[in-house]
C-alpha cells in the first residue's frame, strides 16, 4: 500500500458535544445525523444537514442516577431507540426527528436493549415498518411505530435463545424479492455465536419455522469486551459483512439471491467465509482485542487501546493507524467506540466529551495491488485505473507464464494487438483450400477482439456512451470481422467465446448471421424486447415451431404486439397456442383491458373460421369468466356452421358449455344450451328461475310435438300462479290473462289444479263461462261438420245407384281400337275361349267414356304388352284362371266336373271384376299407359339389326336387264 498518501483521514468534528448533560456513553448516525447518549440520561441530536440540534430528556420521573446504555438511528435519521438503565431498572424509548417528547414502549418495561436491526429497504420518514429488538437475556422483540400515532402500533415477541442464553450483542437484517414474496435474511451475535435466520413471509411467521427446525449459527468461542456485527452497504445492498468475535473477525460476502441450502436446511447467503486472526495485528507476544469495529468496502477499522487500526480486508495487512487529539484529562476513559454512518459514507470515534469524524479517501484505488500480490489476477485488473496499472498486471502474468514455459500465453499478454493484426494479414494472404487454418486463426483473432473489447471497458468508464470512443471503433470492427468470417468460423467454439466473454450483443449478432433465430429470440426476450422478437419470428426462414415455443413468453411480455403478430400470420395452428392463451388468461387483468386472447380467437373463430372444437371452447371458456354475458349469448347462439353442408351448427362441445356455464352461474347461457340440446323441460324449469318471459319464449319453440309444448306452457303456468303475491282475486285475473298468452293451448280447467283448494268457484265464473261458450261452438262447427259429412255420403250412394244405370251406345259400324274389326261382329268360338258371357252371338268388348272400344282379348293383348313384366304376369295370370274356370264351367255343364275342382277355383265374378280393375281401369289410348308409350323408341332394340339390314342397298345383275330408249 502506498504510505505517501492517506486513505482514511481523522479530523476532530465537536468537542464538548455533550453540552454539559454529562459525558458521552454511546453513538450513532445515518444520514448526516448523529445521536449522542449521555451518562445523564439525555439524548441529543444533530443534524448536520440542516444545521441544528437538539435535546431530549429522558429521565423525567425517574428517581437516581440513569445513564442511556444504547442510542439508535435508522439509516435516514428520522427515527431513534434508545435504553435508559438506572436504579428503576430499564425503559426503552422511541422519538422522531419531529417529536420534542420521547414515547415509552411499555411493554419492553426491565428489558435491556443492545441491538437494533431496521428494515432498510421499506423504512419511510412516516413509519418504521418492522424493526427487531435484541435484548440483554437473549430475546428478539418486533415492533412497529408509526410518526402520526405518537405510540408504538404493536410490540411482540419472535424468538428466545434457550440454548445457551446469552446477550443479543448486534442484530443486522436484509429483505429481498424473490418470486414476487419477500424473504428475511437476519443475523445476530451473541458474544460466542453467529446466528442465521430467513423465510418467507412475516417476520413472525419467520421466526415460528424455527420452533420445528435447528438454528443454524457458527459458534467462535473466547471473551471479548463487545461483540459486534456489522453490514456494510453498497448501492442500498449489504453486500459483505463483518463479526467481532473472540477468536477474531469472521467476515463473507453476502449473496441474498442464492438458492443454495446449507445440511440444516437453512439456506446458505454467506459466502467466501474467512477469519481474521487478531495475532496478526499485535506485534508483541499479548494479543490485544479491539474495543469497537466499523467496516468499509476494503477495510476494517478496529478500536485498540486509543488508536484505530485501518485493516486492508482482502490482504488481513495493517495500512494505517489512526491518531486521535484528546483532551488531557485524568478521569478520560480514552476513545469509547467507533461507528459509522451508511448513508452518508463516514466514520465517526468518540470519547466522553468529543466526536471525531473519520473520512476515506479512495480506499479502493490501491486494490488492484492487493490482489496482484494474492495472484487474483481478474480481480486486480477489474479493480485496477489506468493503462499503466494493466500493463503492470499483464507484465506479471506474462512473467509466471514465461517461467511455467507457456511462451504462447506469454506472448499474448506483451502484444495483443501487434498480434491480432499479424493474424488479420496472415488470414487475408491465405488461399481458400486452407479451411483448417484459416478456421484456426480466425477463432484466435475472435479472442484477441473480445480481450482488446474488455480491456477498453475497463480503462475508459465513458466507452459504453461514448460512440467516438475506441471501445465503440474496436466494436464497429469486431462486427465487420465476425460478418468477414461468418462462413469460416466454428459455430460453436465462436458462441463459447462470445458467452464467456460476456458479450452479448455481439453473440446475438453472430446468431443472427448463422440463422441461429432461436438464441437471437430468447436474448430479445430477456431483454423485453418484444417487437424485435416478433419481427425475427415473421421472417420466412424462421421455422413455424419457434412461434409456439416463445408464445408464452411473448404474450407474457407484449400481448398487443403478439397477438397482432398471430393475425398477420397464415401459417399458425391457433390449437398449438393455446398454452400461451391460458397462460395469459390465468394472469389478473384490468376491468377495461382488452382481452387480447379473445380478441384473438374472435378472429380465429370470424374470420378464419376456425372450427377447432378446443379454440371454440377455450374462447367459450373465457366469455363465461367475463361479468357482462352478452358476449357469451351471442356466441352461443351464433351459428358457425351455417351453409356448409352436412355441417353442424356450432363446433364448441355442449356438455363442456353446460358444465362451465353452470359452474359460472350463467343461467341464461345454461337455457339457451338446454334448448339446444332439445332438453325443453330442463330449459323451462331453469328459466323460471331468471325470468318468465324467458321461460315462456322456451316453451314457445316447441312447434312440432304438442303434448310437450302443453306440459312446458302448464310448468309456466304453475310458476307463474304460484309467484303472485296479490289478493286471490287479482290472482285469478292475472292467470286467466296469462290463458290468453297460449293461443288457447291452455284451458281454465288445465291451470284450476294449481289454486288452492279452499279457493270459490265464483272467482273463476267468468272464466268458465267464457271456457263452456267455447266448447259449445266447437260443438256447433262438429254438428256442422257431421251434417254435411251425412249429405256427402247421401251423395255419393245416389252417385253409386245411376252409375250402375249408366249405359253407352254403340254403332254398328264402330271399330276395336286394336285389330280394327267390328265391335259387333259375330265370333262364337272365339268367344268361348275368351272365358266371357257371350252377347247374344257377339264377342265380349269394353267401351270406354272417352268413345273407345276393344275386344276383351284385344285389350288383354295391348295392356299386357305395353305394360311392366310383372303387371302383364299377374293379367295373364287372372284371364288364365278366367279362362279355365270357363272351360270347367262348360265342362260341367256337359256332366264331366266335380265339386273338388270348382272350389279350387276363385269364383268368375272375382275374376272377371280383378280383371277389369288390370286392365280396364282406364283407356289405353287416353291413359297413362299411352303417355308412358311417349318415351319408347319406335324400334325396339331386338328389331335394331333387322332393321339396318332392312335398309342395305345391294348390287344388281345389269347383264340380264334391258335398256329402253324413250322418244323425245
């Protein structure tokens, strides 16, 4: 350490400090504002930062001698502690900066203070949060006063030492968020042991986990006059800390984000644990014990005898001894003790009449020395100033290089950049075919590059803003390098130097180069950079499988801008997204937010026209969550699926809708699902339940079964007269108009079962007037009905009656429509055959309205022909069965026929009439068979080839043939 100049400075701030209320006892400070407690009982205050000071008694009706045994501030020096000890015993008092009367807490009444831990981190001017409390007999109090209420808001008891029951000596705490919940880190000393404390929490919850796990401490044992724990502060953060025990100053680093667990359980904050001997501060054979500690960033500042020695941390070397100017006085105690003020960055010593205020100056500028000496070289170059320290770092490493034989790694640390533009040329001389070595070098000039970036950042604490800095040109180049070489370098290898250097901007840029889009994606989100995340996620070369992976993340981070990036995407599965969607629903979100989710899905469902049953009830599942349900009817009863053939209405799954809806407790969506599931009964018995006009208008969509639409109307109805309140008059009067909502589907004497029994006839006389005039008109209209149904009838026998008189004259000279003979001619034998009753001598014919006539055989033979295969059979069928029982008949009559035979037989009239129904039963030439004939070719397929042939020209023999000349 360099003697010639100073770091820590003492000058003599006050001397007589006490202002004649006795001598000094105790010290503190924060913010500029040092309190003072007196051997009278009186605490005074200044504050240096205005300018003033101040008096407070607190002895006021308190008999004897009382002296104050220990004084408080909080970092801000707002708020003060201090304990009076005297004949009465002990009290303890609180005061604020405003206060000019100090407030007694009761209830710590005998106990002896001697540690104070404030909550730095919540601690306001108004209010001092929690606060713990060590006492004399080992017991942790927590208490919490507020400035406005002029008295403590409450004071309770966290923790005992019942081990061994020793004094709280000093009592230090720390908060921290983590995962959204603070976690307590405390530490006390007692004079032999350490103690540890955290959890999450209250403080009190805090300290009941210890009533069912060990303590976790470190036990240093051996006497000391004042044990002592000190945190010292950087940037608001207690970042190392300090013990005064008997066996020596136990000092670590402090890590309050670590996760790691020591074997009680307890998790382990503490780290780099060391412990500073006190024979090596004593250059005689007696050790002495320092009095009082105060700690800064690099040193420890200890109170022997009347001197302070300056104790470098990292080296355990002595760098200075601090003198003091006393007043000579024979009953002086010398100095009582050291403390020091955080936020102001100084150190104070006093004694029983005086404050002196120690000051540093640059304490860490000889550091990178320290840790030069301890070969910790990347500590002695982070801490060290200028070119010339550096040069002097990489001078001894190059040295224990050269003498390790490691000339490589020593001729790196005298020429970097002589090196690295050797290997820029070498790179731009070699050919092609060279891959290996080219692929070599350029990963050497890559780590030479980031060395050159760091060693920049350490010398100049401006490069970073600095564009016109030669930080900002070796970076400009750095990149223009790895662009050069992006072909050439190892993918891998380059990451790994990139990362380790720490230079993440730059292994972003290379990704980039190398399409790594995945890395570059995750360094934009940790960087909460959403836009650029989404802008390399729309690029066409990005795989599709990268949106659904970061999805979470960036909708968690961004939802506008991701949910816009989804829409403008064509390529997206919204089903693979939906882990991202719920993700971002389960989070709390603002009444008048817009939900980008459903916006998303709205836009899925109208306009993509999504009809993924998983997005349909995702976005079902979301409206049914929202407190308007207007958006969940309208999606409800919108019918996705319409126009598509075959498609259903909606692609949501109605059992899940009914589920959520019920669990939700939206009933009018539970009505509209029971409906459309064609529950009716359940839909009417829930609408009634929110309203009748609901209920009705469900009862009134059953068209097509009226047995069930009267059972949903008389479920109303019974509602409806049962929900009425008023005289039972007016009770009667409001059903009976309900009557006349049915459209007559209900009657009176369908709704008299739902009054009560004792209700009067009378009541209902109108009504059932009204009911019985009109049964009686629809007894009327059905006498009406019957009455023309009678004449009808009357009509149709008389009908019946003249058409069996119906006759029709025939010409003698008509013809059959068939064979084109005469109706009337003469055929006896082939009017037997016909199976018919002869004519007098003519053969059996038909004779149609419309003028036509046939021949009994000739109409068989046109019908039969014209008509279906399976027709014609059953014709044949019946005219041979005519025919045959004609032939037994005459038979018979010839004496040759027995009974057997007849009865096997159906009987002529049956036939004939069967027959006639086949094939008279209209006019084949005015009928439909006629109109059938329309689509029959004129030649049948079998008479095709005849009738081609038909056709053929042939050659004639011309020989034979004679040729006449004609006269003109």
């Amino acid at each position: 350490m360099d003697q010639g100049r100073q770091v820590f400075a003492v000058d003599l701030l006050e001397r007589y400090a006490a202002k004649g209320r006795g001598v000094i006892t105790c010290m503190t400070a924060g913010n500029d504002v040092i309190v003072l407690g007196t051997s009278k009982g009186w605490i005074i205050r200044h504050d240096f930062g205005v300018g003033d000071s101040s008096e407070i008694d607190l002895t006021a009706g308190r008999p004897g001698e009382q002296s104050i045994h220990r004084v408080f501030v909080d970092p801000g020096g707002c708020h003060c502690i201090a304990t009076v000890v005297g004949s009465g015993g002990a009290d303890t008092f609180y005061t604020h900066a405003k206060w000019t009367k100090p407030r007694v807490l009761s209830r710590l009444k005998g106990l002896v203070v001697n540690a104070v831990a404030w909550n730095r981190q919540h601690i306001t001017e108004a209010s001092t949060r929690e606060v713990i409390l060590g006492t004399e007999n080992g017991q942790l109090y927590e208490i919490a006063v507020d400035e406005k209420d002029k008295k403590e808001k409450y004071i309770k008891p966290l923790f005992e030492l019942a081990e061994l029951p020793e004094a709280i000596m000093g009592l230090q705490m720390e908060t921290a968020i983590m995962s959204n919940v603070s976690r307590y880190y405390v530490m006390a000393v007692t004079p032999t042991r350490l103690y540890s404390f955290t959890g999450i929490g209250s403080l009190e919850t805090v300290f009941a986990s210890y009533l069912n796990r060990a303590v976790h401490f470190m036990e240093l044992p051996g006497e000391i006059p004042s044990s002592d724990l000190h945190f010292f502060m950087k940037q608001k953060r207690a970042v190392h800390f300090a013990w005064l025990s008997g066996a020596g100053i136990y000092h670590g680093s402090l890590n309050f984000g670590s996760q790691r667990s020591s074997p009680n359980g307890d998790e382990n904050f503490v780290e780099n644990k060391a412990l500073l001997d006190y024979a090596k501060l004593s250059t005689g054979a007696e050790v002495v014990k320092p009095s009082s500690m105060a700690v800064s960033e690099f040193h420890f500042l200890l109170l022997i005898g009347n001197k302070v020695k300056v104790v470098n941390r990292i080296s355990e070397q002595i760098i200075e001894e601090l003198q003091f100017d006393q007043v000579s006085d024979s009953n002086s105690r010398g100095i009582i003790g050291l403390c020091s003020d955080a936020t102001a960055g100084l150190f104070y010593a006093y004694d029983q009449n005086s404050i002196f205020q120690v000051s540093v100056n640059d304490e860490g500028r000889d550091m990178w020395k320290v840790y030069l000496d301890m070969k910790d070289y990347a500590a002695a170059l982070a801490n060290s100033r200028d070119p010339l320290q550096r040069d002097q770092i990489y001078l001894v490493q190059a040295e224990t290089a050269f003498s390790s034989r490691d000339f490589l790694r020593a001729a790196s640390f005298y020429a970097k950049d002589a090196l690295r533009t050797f290997l820029l040329r070498k790179l731009d001389n070699l050919s092609k075919d060279d891959k290996c070595q080219i692929t070599m070098i350029s990963t050497w000039a890559t780590e030479l590059y980031l060395d050159k970036i760091n060693r920049l950042l350490l010398e100049d604490d401006t490069a970073l803003v600095n564009r016109n800095s030669e930080y900002q040109s070796i970076i400009r180049e750095f990149r223009a390098f790895l662009s050069d070489c992006t072909d050439v370098l190892d993918e891998v290898t380059t990451m790994t130097l990139l990362e380790s250097y720490g230079r993440v901007e730059e292994l972003v840029f290379f990704a980039s180069l190398k399409e790594q889009h995945e890395i570059v994606i995750h360094y934009y989100i940790q960087q909460g950079e959403a836009k650029k995340a989404l802008e390399v996620l729309r690029k066409p070369a990005v795989q599709v499988d990268l949106q659904y992976k970061f999805a979470p993340d960036l909708i968690t981070l961004d939802a506008y801008e991701t949910v816009e990036s989804w829409m403008a995407s064509n390529n997206l599965n919204p089903r693979k997204l939906i882990p991202a969607m719920l993700r971002y629903s389960s989070e709390p979100h603002a009444k008048n937010e817009t939900h980008e989710v459903i916006k998303y899905l709205e836009f899925c469902v109208h306009h993509l026209h999504n009809e993924d049953p998983g997005i349909h009830n995702l976005l079902l599942s979301l409206y049914a969550k929202q407190e308007d349900d207007s958006s969940l009817l309208r999606f409800l009863q919108c019918k996705f699926g319409k126009g598509q053939e075959n498609g259903p209405d909606f692609f949501y799954d109605p059992k899940y809708a009914l589920r959520l809806c019920l669990k939700e407790k939206r009933m009018r969506a539970c009505v509209h699902i029971y409906s459309m599931m064609a529950m009716h009964e359940e839909a009417v018995a829930l609408a009634l339940q929110i309203d009748s006009e609901l209920a009705m208008a469900e009862a009134d969509k059953v068209e097509d079964d009226e047995d069930l639409r009267k059972k949903l109307w008389l479920m109303v109805a019974k509602h409806v007269i049962e929900l009425e309140k008023g005289t039972k008059r007016e009770n009667i009067r409001k059903a009976i108009a309900f009557l006349k909502e049915t459209d007559g589907l209900l009657k009176i004497e369908d709704i008299l079962p739902f009054f009560p029994d004792f209700a009067l006839i009378d009541d209902f006389k109108e009504a059932i007037c009204s009911s019985l005039d009109d049964y009686n008109k629809q007894i009327e209209q059905l006498k009406q009905e019957m009455n023309d149904a009678t004449h009808g009838a009357d009509n149709i026998r008389n009908d019946i009656s003249a058409l069996a008189q119906r006759y029709v004259v025939i010409d003698h000279d008509d013809d059959c429509g068939v064979c084109r003979r005469k109706i009337l001619a003469i055929g006896g034998d082939y009017r037997m055959a016909s199976g018919y009753t002869a004519v007098g001598t003519m053969a059996p014919f038909y004779v149609f309205p419309c003028g036509h006539a046939f021949h009994a055989h000739c109409l068989i033979s046109h019908v039969t022909r014209c008509t279906n295969e399976s027709q014609a059979e059953y014709i044949l069928n019946l005219h041979k069965q005519l025919t045959l029982l004609g032939s037994e008949v005459r038979r018979e009559s010839n004496g040759g026929m027995t009974d057997e035979v007849i009865t096997s037989v159906s009987p002529p009239d049956k036939l004939r009439s069967q027959l006639d129904d086949a094939v008279a039963g209209e006019c084949p030439f005015c009928g439909e068979l006629m109109i059938g004939e329309i689509s029959s070719p004129f030649i049948m397929p079998e008479e095709a080839q005849q009738q081609v042939t038909s056709w053929e020209i042939k050659p004639q023999d011309l020989g034979n043939q004679r040729s006449f000349s004609l006269t003109v």
